[in-house]
C-alpha cells in the first residue's frame, strides 16, 4: 500500500492491486477495478516514484 492525500487533505492508503489506471485530467483519478475513483493531490510522477520506492523495498527483503 501507498500513502496518498485526498484533495481534502485526508491521508488514504492505497491498495495497488485494486487500481485500474491513474490519470492527470488536470487532477490526478485513481480509477479501481471495482469503478471507483478518488482525486488526490500527488502527481502521477510522485505516484510513480512511490510505487517504485514500495517495490524496491519488497524485492530488497526477499
């Protein structure tokens, strides 16, 4: 899971395996499998370079 802010500012964890698509409209979505959707306030580049952060740290402890 990934720690994002909600564009009320409200932290939120993301689940990575629920997540369809992210895209920049000019917010950044998170769209879900299930069809939902949430606005946060990281870019998708920040988003990006949490992603890769969380997956270093996975393979690292393997």
């Amino acid at each position: 899971m990934i720690k994002l802010t909600k564009i009320d500012n409200s932290p939120i964890l993301i689940n990575l395996e629920t997540v369809k698509y992210a895209e920049s409209v000019p917010d950044t979505v998170l769209r879900f499998l299930n069809g939902d959707s949430v606005i946060v306030l990281e870019s998708l580049e920040q988003i990006a370079s949490s992603v890769l952060e969380l997956k270093r740290k996975v393979l690292i402890n393997l």
